[in-house]
C-alpha cells in the first residue's frame, strides 16, 4: 500500500506540508475501529452524529458542511450540509423542501481496515490543484458544492 501512496503523489503532499495526513503508522494502531473515528483528534475536523440518519456519523470540517469527499482519486461526493435535525431532507440550499437527496456516508463507501491513507485539506489555501485548488488560494467548481467550501478529504485504500 505505501507504493500505491506513493504512485497517488501522497507522500509528495505531505512533504509539502499543507493539509493534515495519517498513513499506515497512524491508521493501524487504531483498528479495529469505525471509519470516522480514524479522524479523532485531526485538527479541525468533528465528527457529527445525526438522529435522522440511525445514528449516522460523519466527518465534518466547517460548522456542519460535509467536506468534498475522494476515494481513490475519484470525487465521490461534493460538499454539502449535514443536518442533525430530525427530518434533514426539510432544508436544502433554496430553502425547505429543496434538499436533493441524503448524502454519501464516508461509512458507506469504506471500512476503517481498507484505509491506506487519509489527507484533510481543510481551507482552499491548503488544496492541491488536482483536487480543486487553485493558484490564487481559491476553489474550483470541484470541491465547491452549493453551499460553498467546505474542505476536501482525500481517502486512500489497499
């Protein structure tokens, strides 16, 4: 896994040193363990529960906006507002009733086991381009969901 890390220009990221990171050497300590729980104590990132979703928890980077999701390199979820409300299909971004459908679960696409890597880019200053960062500092329509700008997560599996 740390090849295929590696070959996704992770380590060259971090080097870097925008964003927040975990590898195997932080990742493996902590299994057995739920997927979101992988993010305790990254600063600047909660994780939110919700009575409306069973209990449902997730990743949050800015007050309760669901941060662009990445598995693999492939944009598996733009940003979008997590409600801990219980009816979150009440509200969308035009208001009640406007909200399209439930979001993608960062729990629905991977287990905590599969985790190779995981990169936190919490502010568009700290995003590399191939994900939605700009030279400016600024988002690209990519990562920016209707709510605005609400980090981006890259996750890496085996």
């Amino acid at each position: 896994h740390i090849l295929r890390l590696d070959e996704a220009g992770f380590y060259d990221r971090k080097r870097e040193g925008l964003g927040f990171f975990l590898d195997a050497d932080e990742i493996l300590p902590r299994l057995p363990t739920p997927v979101v729980q992988l993010f305790d104590g990254v600063p600047g990132v909660t994780v939110g529960t919700t009575a409306a979703q069973a209990g449902a928890r997730e990743v949050l980077i800015i007050g309760n906006c669901l941060p662009t999701l990445f598995v693999d390199g492939v944009l598996a979820r733009r940003s979008q507002p997590f409600f801990r409300n219980p009816n979150p299909m009440a509200y969308g971004p035009d208001g009640p009733g406007a909200a399209e459908t439930s979001p993608l679960y960062l729990s629905d696409l991977v287990t905590a086991s599969q985790v190779a890597g995981i990169e936190v880019y919490r502010s568009p200053a700290e995003l590399p381009l191939q994900y939605g960062g700009t030279a400016l500092g600024s988002v690209s329509d990519v990562t920016k969901g209707e709510w605005g700008f609400c980090g981006v997560v890259l996750v890496w599996t085996h």
